[in-house]
C-alpha cells in the first residue's frame, strides 16, 4: 500500500478520531452556518496538512453534536440520537 493511501486510512483506526487531529497534523476552520434538515449547524472543514483531502463535520448549532460527515472519498455519514 502507498504511504499516502496509508496515512489517509490510518486517522480511521481511531475510536474518536477527533482527539487524534492535532497530534496527526489536522487543521480544523469553521466555515460559517449550514442547514442540515431545516436546524443551522456549524460547517467545520477537517484538512490533513500532509494528504491533501479534506472531510467536513456538521455539528448541530444547538447542542454541539456531530451529525454528519461528508467525505468525497467514502461518502456521506450521518449521526443521530435514539430516543
């Protein structure tokens, strides 16, 4: 396997791969307000300093929780709370 497809899969071992993005050369910006099922959340472009691709969290304005990644590469991950 190629070192760069490598590094790609390796932030993915990770349980809680967010706690991991410092320490792995990640860079997090806020990029303003988006509408995820008619509720704002806040649009935040995770960008690999090293790789080169970017992934993109959606967390709800109101409570702070992830509920969607969108990833070009692997497709669109959704996240939600069972009542």
């Amino acid at each position: 396997m190629r070192a760069r497809q490598l590094e790609k899969l390796q932030i993915n071992c990770y349980l809680f791969p967010e706690g991991m993005y410092a320490e792995k050369g990640y860079t997090a910006t806020l990029d303003g307000l988006k509408a995820l099922d008619g509720t704002p959340a806040y649009k935040v472009i995770i960008g690999p300093l090293r790789v080169g691709s970017k992934l993109i969290k959606l967390l709800r304005q109101n409570t702070g929780l992830k509920n969607k990644n969108e990833n070009a590469a692997s497709g669109d991950t959704f996240y939600s709370i069972i009542k």
